[in-house]
C-alpha cells in the first residue's frame, strides 16, 4: 500500500489515476451476453463473464459495484476453476426492468441463470449483497449451489438499514432523491461510495465501469430499487427468524469478514455466526468490504481451501 495514504483515506477525486496500478485479466475474459426468461423479471438480458478452465464456479457481485469487482482473484481462481460472473439484474451490463427488487426474487433470478448456463449445484462466492443473495438461494433451493463463500454480506437489519428503510420509504421520493444525487456526476458518486482499505487502487477504469449503469434512468432506477427492496429491513428480519429456525444451513458456508469494514458493520458476521453454528467464520485484518479487491491474497487463502474440500 502506498506509504502516503493511511487506510481508507480517501484520494481526491481528480487525483486517481486512470489506469489501475495493479494489472488484471477481466477484459480479457469472453463476454457473454445470455438471454433468460425469469419468472418474476420477464425476459432479460443477463451479462455474464467467463473466465478459466475446469469446474465451474460463480461469483457475484454486491451493490453498486459489476463484474468487474472480481479482477484481482481472477487469474488465482480460473487455473482450478470456469469462473461465471455475472452482472445482477439492475446492475452493471445486465437489464435493469422496471419492477420490484425484492431480495427472494432476485435470488432466485440468479438461480435461473444458473439453469440457463447448465451450472446448476456449482460452488460459489457472493460479495456483500451478493452473498445475501446466494444465501437466500441456498435457503429457497438447496441444491442450487454446492458451496458458498460469503464475503462480508449484510442481510440482518443493524441502526444503517433501519436508517435506509425509513430514508426509502416513500419509493417516488427515494428513487427521485438518488436520482439527484447519483446523476450530477455518476463517476465521483462511485468513488464517495466505493470504499477500499488501501484507496490507491481506486482507477478512472474502475469508475467508468461502475458508473455506466447510473448514466441511464433504468440504472439509477436498479440502484434505488436495490436499496429499497433488495435490502428491506422487513425482508431482513424474516431472514433472521429463518435462521433461527434451522438445525444447519442447506450448504457448507464460509463467512469472511473484515474487521474495519466502512460499509457492513462486522458485527453482522459474528450475528451470522452465531444463527448458523455449523457455518465457519474467518476475519481479515487489512481489508475492506470489498477485501476481493484490496486483499485478494488474504482472501483467497481462506476461500480456496473451503471450496476444495467440496
């Protein structure tokens, strides 16, 4: 980490570089754009990177972010494995329809997809509201995916989501308020809210890359409606009394979590932990919610292991 930056100082906005200082293959990845019909979503066009050789593995983004926030574990996972990341419904390159987001219809939005690339029962890998999802997944179909790790998820409401749920709840106003904030400059609203342990990894490719789904009113409408339905406190809490109820988790489970994430209190992991005693939780120390892009190495040593035991 550049010796100038404390962590999670923040660079000024002009002064990020417009290349990344650190080399990934995502563009080299095939670029693949799948056609699905969804049960609640309709007919959508789902952006999917395939990247690697072997067994298939899927990895899913969180909020706010695409694809390609898994550049930097790319390389590491495609010598074991077919890496399949996809951009969520709402999100990144994919359709953003004009419905409700609810956190089990998107969740199983993702399951249909596993059925249209012929993935179904793969292990997987969510990041924040990716690993929520995928949870949910596991709750609803059990044999959707075989593994999962889950990098620093929210999913159990905390003092920021009840916050947000009041914020959103009149819809028409929230979605014109983000709106507002969102379109007076799309690359700078990333880079305020895109927060890394060591913030020198932050590039104008990147922001370009996050920014391109806010640059239309059906993208800052995905962004709005992921915030507002996807992470309901009122889904949440039924979430938590599920786990409450169950004698194990439908798969194997790995929870990562870092101990100075800015975004998901870490406090969410050590509930989780606590509701799923057969689940395994392992904490990174110089890392960010996004611990994939700012501690790959860390994160990796925990997750492979996990999925070669499957």
């Amino acid at each position: 980490m550049s010796q100038q930056l404390k962590p999670f100082a923040q660079m000024h906005f002009t002064a990020v570089p417009d290349v990344p200082r650190l080399p990934h293959p995502y563009f080299r990845a095939e670029q693949r754009q799948v056609m699905m019909h969804s049960a609640h979503f309709g007919a959508v066009k789902m952006h999917v990177s395939v990247y690697g050789d072997g067994p298939p593995l899927l990895l899913l983004h969180g909020l706010m972010t695409a694809s390609y926030s898994f550049r930097y574990v790319m390389e590491s996972l495609g010598r074991h494995y077919t890496l399949y990341i996809p951009d969520l419904i709402g999100g990144g390159r994919s359709d953003k329809p004009n419905t409700s987001y609810g956190p089990d219809d998107l969740a199983r939005s993702v399951g249909e997809l596993l059925h249209e690339l012929g993935i179904w029962g793969a292990p997987a890998i969510g990041n924040s509201m990716g690993g929520y999802l995928l949870m949910r997944l596991a709750l609803l179909e059990p044999s959707a995916i075989k593994r999962l790790v889950n990098l620093h998820s929210p999913g159990l409401p905390t003092a920021r989501m009840h916050a947000l749920s009041l914020v959103s709840s009149i819809p028409s106003a929230f979605e014109a308020m983000v709106g507002a904030l969102v379109r007076l400059n799309p690359e700078r609203w990333v880079h305020t809210n895109v927060h890394y342990y060591d913030e020198t990894l932050k590039s104008r490719e990147e922001q370009r890359e996050y920014a391109g789904a806010l640059t239309s009113p059906n993208g800052v409408l995905g962004l709005a409606r992921h915030l507002s339905d996807t992470l309901s406190v009122r889904q949440m809490r039924r979430f938590e009394e599920t786990l409450k109820g169950l004698d194990h988790f439908p798969v194997p489970l790995l929870l990562v979590y870092a101990k100075q994430d800015k975004m998901v209190p870490p406090i969410v992991g050590e509930r989780l932990a606590k509701l799923i005693p057969d689940a395994r939780i392992e904490w990174l120390e110089k890392a960010s919610h996004f611990a994939h892009v700012d501690a790959p190495q860390a994160f990796l040593e925990v997750a492979m292991p996990f999925l070669a035991a499957g």
